[in-house]
C-alpha cells in the first residue's frame, strides 16, 4: 500500500486493518516521506525504484498494489514498467528489482498531469520559520492566514515533529519544493509509444473530489483496457471517510484476481 502526497504509511492504517483479516499487508512510505530518505531527485520512477527496491529486501516480488493520490501515480508507475522494460522504468533499469503486479488498485487519482495546486502549500511550509515555535499549536497559528482550511493544516501537521530541541518535518519538504513538478506529471510509462497496461486493475474515485471525474474514464480505460471502476460518496482521502466500503471493494477486487498469487 502506497500513500499519497505529504503523509506516511500511517495514513493507510484504517484501510489496512480491514484487509489484513485476509491477507498479510504491507504499507511503505513514499522515498523522502515519513522519515524515509529521499533520493537526489523526487520523480514518479525513483519514488518507484525506492518502493521496488524496499520490497525486494522484503523478498516480495509479486503482489497486489494498492496506491492513493500520489502512491496511486507511483503504482500506476510500477504497472507501465512491465510494457517496455527495456526502455522506460527504473534511472538505472539494470539494476532495478523486478516488482509483478498481480492487481492494481488506484485511489482517486489518473494517469494524468494535474495543475500546480500544491504549490501554495508547500511556499507556506517553507515560509514556516521551525526555530521560533515551541508547540505544533504554534505551527498551526502561523499557518492559518496562508492555509485557511484547518483540516489540511492538521493533515500536514501530523508531519511536524520534534527533533532534538527543534521541530522538522517527516517529509522531504526542500526536495519537495524543488521536485514538485516531476511529481504532477503523468505516469511516465502511461504514454502512446508504450502500448496498454494489462494488469487487473481497479480505479474507485471519491464523488466529491475533483481528482478522478468522468472524463478521465477514457484516458484510464485507454492505458488500462481492463479497469474496473468504482465510486464512493466522499472526498478525496475515501479511504479515511469510508474505510470498511473502501475495503469492501479493494477485498472483492482481490478475491477475484488472487488465483495463482497471493493467498
């Protein structure tokens, strides 16, 4: 299970606890994300190659993926690698660990550049002067005027913490300032020269957010010929608004897609 942008693998613990009554789960924090190291550039293939390469020491080289917002690109990432290998994927495809997706299942996201809109967020963070707070309740005071909605303040303040004397955030937020653009592009193996995507693969979409509307189906079911598609009555963290019926979905994909894999 891969998180999105911003949190950890703690974000996913709800939906986890749900599927792990079936099946052994494993949640990774992103490279540059939840204290993991980042690497010296954040791109959809490297946050790739960490996730691989984690896995790999895990001694897991096939299973099902689960991927929200972010981690949703990085999974969609690991699934196009299998249509060219020798020519896209990993910085260093020689030396990449191979990853088998017996299932995809993507979040409320698309294979798809989106617009800049984290932009504001991560210049507020920087602008956050780490030596003059005290207390987390500090960090949210002088967050309030450049990002108004207290929800996302707490979001991003659960990746606040104290380091020594000092408070530093969990995330790579430098790199993310500097790299931010990488991350908002499509998939880099999601691309007409690549040819389709054939993993069992499963989109569901929050109704209430704006990140996976109708007129993505098109563009899904163009690189993923045989995706599913589910909607759920919440926003774009469903997976934390409607966890059970999010994993009642994700339990029916995978029953049906776990022959000759996971058990």
């Amino acid at each position: 299970m891969l998180h999105g942008l911003f949190g950890d693998r703690d974000n996913l613990r709800s939906l986890a606890l749900h599927l792990e009554r079936a099946r052994p789960v494993i949640r990774l924090n992103l490279a540059g994300h939840g204290g993991a190291p980042a690497p010296e550039r954040l791109t959809l293939d490297t946050l790739a190659d960490a996730a691989a390469q984690e896995l790999a020491e895990a001694g897991i080289t096939d299973c099902h993926m689960i991927g929200h917002s972010l981690g949703g690109k990085v999974a969609m990432t690991l699934a196009g690698r299998a249509l060219a290998p020798q020519q896209v994927g990993a910085q260093d495809p020689a030396q990449a660990p191979a990853v088998t997706l017996a299932s995809l299942t993507v979040l409320d996201i698309a294979p798809k550049r989106y617009a800049p809109h984290h932009r504001p967020l991560l210049e507020a963070m920087a602008s956050l002067d780490l030596t003059a707070i005290n207390t987390r309740k500090d960090a949210d005071t002088a967050l309030r005027e450049s990002i108004p909605e207290a929800g996302t303040r707490a979001f991003l303040l659960k990746s606040l913490s104290r380091d020594g004397d000092s408070w530093a955030w969990q995330f790579a937020l430098d790199q993310l300032v500097a790299d931010y653009d990488q991350l908002a592009l499509p998939p880099p193996q999601i691309e007409p020269s690549a040819g389709a995507v054939l993993t069992p693969s499963l989109f569901i979409r929050g109704t209430d957010s704006d990140y996976l509307v109708d007129d993505d189906i098109a563009l899904v079911k163009r690189w993923f010929p045989q995706a599913e598609f589910r909607a759920v009555k919440a926003g774009h963290w469903l997976h934390a608004e409607k966890p059970a019926q999010i994993a009642e979905l994700c339990e029916d994909f995978l029953m049906r897609h776990q022959a000759g894999h996971l058990t």
